[in-house]
C-alpha cells in the first residue's frame, strides 16, 4: 500500500467526509445490483520493450562432445513507455500509451 492512501493524516472532518461516502456508496451498491456494473476503474502501469529471440534463431550447431551453450541474459530495453488502462466487469474499456515527457495528472485524463 502506497503512503499516499493511508488516511492517517487526514484531518478529522476529511475522514467523516470520507466514512459518509463510503456508507452511501455501499448501501447504493445493496439496494442497485447493477451499480457496481456501471463503475470504469483505470491504472496505470510501466512497460518495457524486448527483442527477444526466438528459438530456431538462438539455435547453435555444436559437437555432442562440445560444452553447453550459455545463454545471454535478457535484460529491459531501452523502450520504457507508461501505459494506462480502463476497464469494467466485461473488460478493458480503452488502453493507450502516454506520450514521452507527458505528467499523468487529472488535466491528462
């Protein structure tokens, strides 16, 4: 859990203000199966690029006498985007990159 989300430093009229909330969105959830139906929830996550090889291209002749073959490690790339998703109960919604030196803010979204 992310420091930001603990509500420990919030004052005491924002954790009412909370706690009233939550009370009407669950009873709104009891009393409207398909309330929770309705919600579009999002993330954002880091995705990185490989060039991986594949198998036929990694392949090396060698003499059954010969030692193993080491394999190189496969390390991250270069190519670091962040990518952000929404989705509902029936799946993702919409996914997209987000453009290099851009802030994911509420502005972006």
């Amino acid at each position: 859990m992310s420091a930001k989300f603990v509500p420990r430093v919030l004052a005491v009229e924002q954790k009412q203000k909370r706690l009233s909330i939550s009370l009407e969105l669950r009873d709104h959830a009891a009393s409207d199966s398909s309330f929770l139906g309705n919600a579009i929830m999002g993330d954002e996550t880091w995705v990185y690029g490989y060039d991986p090889e594949t198998r036929v291209q990694s392949a090396q002749w060698k003499l059954p006498s010969s030692p193993r073959a080491k394999k190189a490690r496969q390390s991250r790339s270069n190519m670091k985007v962040m990518m952000t998703v929404f989705f509902d109960l029936d799946g993702i919604v919409r996914a997209e990159f987000v453009p290099r030196n851009t802030t994911v803010n509420s502005e972006y979204y």
